[in-house]
C-alpha cells in the first residue's frame, strides 16, 4: 500500500478510536448528572465535581506513561491496550452502588483520556513534518466525542429509563459504552499498521525524559490547561450548569452542551490548518485574547437586585402639607418624585416584552418613594423621599450560548495549535512532550471540575465558573506575551 493511503488510513482509525475514548471519557457529564438530580445514588454538588474529574485524573496523569511506551513500541499495542482497560471499567459502572464504587470505576475508565497522547504519536509518524498540523488537527475531531455523549446519552437514558418511569434502567447504559468501546478495539487491532519512531527503542527513559527540562514544555501545558483542560471540564459541567441556571430537561440541557462541544471537536482540524498557515504563534495570540473576552461576558449572574438610589432632600426647614406618589409638598415648595413604570416594580415580569427569553441587555429602572407624613415636620436637608433603582439582569439563555459557542470555537482551533509546535521543537520526542502537555492539559479537565463545586458552593453562583476561566485566560496571554518579548529581543528569527 501506498505511503499516503496508509497515512490517511491510520489518520482515519485513529480519529475513529480517539472520538470512541472521548465519547466513554465523558460520560459522566452526562450519566453523573443524571445520577445527581434523581438522587438514584446521593451525590452532592461538591461531589460531582470530584466524580466528573475522576476518569479525567487517570486519563491526564496516564498520558505521559502512555506516550513514552508509544515512542518505544508504536502506537497500535498500547491502543489495543488503553480500550481494554477502558471497557472493563466502563462496564463496571454498571454495577456501582455507591459514589465510591463510581469513582473507582471511573478512575479505571478514564484510561481511555490516554488515548490521545498515543494518537499523536502514532498519527505523527505517518506524516512528513509540513503536513502533520493538518493531520493531528484532523486527529483532534475526535474531541468531538463528548458532544456524542452530551447529544445522545440523555436521550438513551430517558429510553433506557422508561421516560423515568423506571430508574434502574441507567445501569445498561455503561454496557452500550462498552460494547462500543470493545467493537472499536477489534476494528483497530484488524485494520492498523504497527510503526515505531526511528531511534526510539535505543533510548534510555532519561533520554525520553529529557524534553521535560525545558521551560517550553511547561508553557505549552499552559496552554493547553485552558484550551483543553477546560474544554473537557465544561463539555460535562454545561449540562448540570443548564439543568440548574435555565431549569431544562436533561435531553435540551446535553444538546444545548453540545452546541459548546461539538463544533469545537470539529474546528480542531481547522486549527491545525491555520496554525500550519499562519503559524501557532500567531494563532494562539487570538485564541488567548478571545477567551479572555468571552469568559468576561458570561460572568454576570443571572440577577434581580433592589439598591437605594437618589433620594429627594428638603431644601428647607418646613411642614409636609401633602404627600403622593409623585410629589411632596413643603409649605408652599413642591418636590417632583419619580415613579415607577408600569403596574409592577419588577422588571422581570412586567410584561409580555419582557417575558422569560427575550431580555438580551440588563434593563433597570428608578424611582422615589416618600419617606414623611402630612403635618411632619423636617429640617433642611431632611430626607423626604428615598430612592430606589432596580436592576434585572435575565442572562439570556441564547445569548449565553452563543458566546460559550464562540469560545468553544476558539479552544478547539487553540488545541490544534498548542500541539502544532511540538513536532517542530521535539520532532523525535513527540510522544513524550506530547504526553506531558496532555497530562498537565488534562489536569485542568481534572481540576476545573472540582474547583467549579467549590466556588459554586462559596458563592452560590453558577457563573463563578467562568471568572475562574477568565484569570486563566489572562494568566496564560501575559505568560505567552512576555516570554515572546524576551525571545524576541534575544534572538528574533526564533522561539
């Protein structure tokens, strides 16, 4: 077989078993979820966390193991391997009766994250250097695997469940991930070719290890903490979000995630094209700066807030001779008042045009209320009527969409680009640096999670999340920025 037949033919299993392992790897989004608001097993929100980062946890930290056994004994054995493991722990789920037993489970599950560090390496060697931004971006679709889960595991549960009707249904669901997962390892152990990087078996694990010692490694994991580990943590966390913050069903709540999730697989490929085009430095530029802008716009809670306002003062001493509603009389002084608008003083319900999902910007409104009585008498600069301002912020549900929408675009092309530098840096590392920046991206799939529990619980706001997001965003732009500079002043023609 021809060269580039076999390449595309191994880009096209690999992208086909990676979508399969991401697909099992976020099932919990999904099933945890479910488990969480049927209260089948207790889970609290603090535990959710933990149990949605639990098969992440093994799939990041069994990255670089993963790479480095790719480097030595090529990418088909240890795939073959990685699903196995993946099926016997997803099909143990099944069984699980209590969050622990969940957690085990997904631990063991979450093998299948691994998966990609074996992918890139095996996909890289079947490609000259110039060509290898498109092919691991096209390898990269296989993220598209979560928006899988989030589209069609809430529609299997409510079959599975009897629309409710019977609970217990839930468990045969862990069995059809793993049925998938097993027919996937079969198709791969059939159809692929086995091919080792040229040296790797004479390397010492020191020698492998010793990308480790740059600095760039640790700045692409960086990156990669927020483009991937993010994207992993939010393609589970956006369905309990909309289930709670927009009271959906969990069926709309996984196709509203997977309008996050899923184009976001799919532009991958893109940005590896742009990164090959105009180069991942620039690329990731423009990543950076719109996830700083767009998790700032989603901060804002959701929000019907009384404030005091303006007030109305006496201009001198005197008697109240008449109190209104939109004037105060003083003597022979008249005070104006303002009044509310509309039969209501709440904007949220004061009409059909501001009915629930139509509100895109926070409306507020104004007025003053008298404070005195007829035949009261005040002192100058005694307060007569007090302010108050009301302020309603709707958090549109589809404006809110659209921009996690955006922002899903833009991590998906940044984890094409993040990975486009490591072939050209690390040509015959791949597999190690590409484990270690999966691992320390993979992480953040991990962490995110959990610490989303606790600022939820801190704070009591569902939008917590996305300020945390948004310091990350800026930590990692000023990271890349000053680095840049001092490349830059240092020797211009290179990074």
């Amino acid at each position: 077989m021809p060269d580039r037949a076999l390449a595309n033919r191994m880009l096209i299993l690999n992208t086909i078993a990676f979508t399969v392992c991401f697909a099992v790897w976020t099932m919990y989004g999904v099933l945890g979820a479910f488990l969480a608001d049927k209260q089948i097993i207790p889970i609290s929100k603090e535990q959710l966390g933990w149990l949605l980062g639990a098969p992440i946890l093994t799939g990041s930290i069994m990255r670089l193991p993963v790479g480095l056994l790719t480097d030595r004994f090529g990418g088909k054995p240890v795939y073959i391997g990685v699903m196995l493991i993946a099926t016997l722990g997803i099909a143990s789920v099944s069984f699980a009766t209590t969050f622990a037993h969940l957690v085990i489970s997904g631990l063991i599950f979450g093998m299948s994250g691994a998966a990609f560090a074996v992918g890139i390496a095996y996909t890289s060697v079947f490609f000259p250097k110039e060509k290898q931004g498109t092919a691991l971006g096209i390898f990269g679709v296989g993220n598209a695997g979560s928006a899988l889960t989030t589209l069609l595991a809430p529609l299997t549960l409510q079959m599975l469940t009897q629309e409710g009707n019977q609970l217990e249904g839930w468990r045969t669901l862990p069995l059809i991930y793993a049925a998938c997962l097993f027919g996937m390892t079969i198709l791969f152990a059939l159809l692929t070719k086995n091919r080792v990087t040229e040296g790797a078996s004479q390397k010492t694990i020191r020698t492998m290890l010793a990308p480790l010692k740059s600095v760039r490694v640790w700045r692409f994991g960086a990156y990669y903490f927020l483009v991937f580990g993010a994207f992993v943590a939010l393609a589970q966390w956006l369905v309990p979000y909309y289930l709670s913050v927009y009271g959906m069903s969990l069926a709309m709540a996984g196709l509203m995630a997977s309008i996050f999730s899923l184009p976001s697989g799919l532009v991958r490929a893109l940005g590896g094209w742009m990164s090959d085009k105009f180069g991942a430095r620039t690329t990731m530029y423009w990543v950076l700066a719109s996830c700083v802008v767009l998790f700032a716009l989603v901060i804002a809670p959701r929000m019907d807030i009384m404030s005091p306002g303006e007030g109305v003062l006496a201009e001198r001493a005197g008697t109240v001779t008449q109190v209104g509603q939109d004037r105060v009389q003083i003597d022979d002084k008249s005070y104006a008042l303002k009044t509310a608008r509309g039969s209501t003083q709440t904007l949220s319900s004061k009409g059909s045009s501001l009915s629930e999902g139509t509100l895109i910007f926070p409306r507020s409104q104004s007025w003053q209320e008298p404070v005195v009585e007829v035949g009261q008498k005040v002192r100058k600069r005694e307060l007569l009527a007090r302010g108050v301002t009301h302020v309603y912020f709707q958090a549109n549900v589809w404006v809110f969409t659209a921009i996690v929408f955006l922002a899903g675009i833009m991590m998906g092309i940044g984890k094409a680009a993040v990975y486009r530098h490591i072939p050209d840096y690390f040509p015959n590392d791949v597999g190690v640096v590409g484990g270690i920046v999966g691992v320390i991206g993979g992480l953040g799939g991990f962490v995110c999670p959990i610490l989303f529990g606790y600022l939820l619980k801190l704070t009591g706001l569902w939008t917590s999340c996305w300020l945390l997001l948004a310091l990350i965003s800026v930590i990692c732009l000023v990271w890349m920025h000053v680095t840049i500079l001092k490349i830059a002043k240092q020797a211009p023609a290179t990074e």
